[in-house]
C-alpha cells in the first residue's frame, strides 16, 4: 500500500469522467497528519502529510487511469 505524502489537486480539477473513491473523514480525522482508513469502496488509504496540513472536503488524494481518492466532511 503505497503512502499519500501530499494532496494532489481538488476535486474540480479532475477529469469530469473519473470515478470518485470517496474517504469520509470527520473534522479531527481531516486535522491528523498521519492516519490509515478505508474509502468508501474498501481501499486502505494510508496518509502521512507535512506536519499542520489540514485536509478540506474535495481535496484529493490520489489519481489512477479511471477513479480518485478524494476527500468528503462527515456530517457531524
């Protein structure tokens, strides 16, 4: 399982025909810079940003051919 080291774009910035692998984080998960989780599709996503970075909603994570990790705000 590869490491995201760093957000790679937001979510308007792919490509409209990408599938979206949704990683539902709230508030105190989106301000961890080192975490492991699951997308919505069962993808272990393994994290380990700069120190303070704080993930948004949209932010993305990581690209393939045909689908992106990207990052939602649970309702809270």
């Amino acid at each position: 399982m590869p490491v995201i080291t760093e957000i790679v774009g937001q979510l308007g910035d792919i490509d409209e025909n990408c599938g979206i692998d949704p990683v539902v984080l709230n508030s105190e998960e989106r301000a961890a810079a080192h975490f492991v989780t699951e997308t919505a599709s069962g993808r272990t996503v393994r994290v380990s940003l700069p120190r303070g970075t704080e993930l948004q909603d949209g932010d993305v994570l990581e690209i393939h051919d045909d689908w992106a990790v990207v990052v939602r705000a649970a309702q809270e």
